[in-house]
C-alpha cells in the first residue's frame, strides 16, 4: 500500500473505468481513491448509487478507503 491518493476523472458510466483500475491496481495501490461524480443535476442518486457499489467492490477487499 502506497501513501499516494488517487482521484479518478468524473464517471458517468463505471465499466470503462473499472478495466483500468484493475490493471493499475495490479502494481500499485493508493491509500484511497476519491471518486469525483458529475453534478447531481446530471446524474441522480438512483444512477450515482450503482456506480458508486462498482468502484467499492473493487477497492474496498483491498483495504483501499
């Protein structure tokens, strides 16, 4: 585990992101990763929500915050 933090770009959609942080996490995990969103105005709760499940269920089991 690094001392380094990781701030994605902002997501609207997971899955292209999530293929990549896999890889990267293969050779380097941060200490946390910040995950910026679009505005609410442009993305509901009811969308952010799985989104936000997808990124943490690949971080998370590395004790990534």
């Amino acid at each position: 585990m690094s001392e380094l933090y990781l701030a994605t770009p902002v997501l609207a959609q997971a899955e292209p992101f999530l293929s990549a942080l896999h890889k990267q996490l293969a050779t380097c995990q941060p200490a946390a990763l910040l995950l910026r969103l679009p505005p609410v105005a442009q993305m509901p709760d009811s969308a952010a929500a799985p989104l936000v499940a997808a990124v943490a269920s690949c971080v998370q089991p590395l004790g990534i915050a």
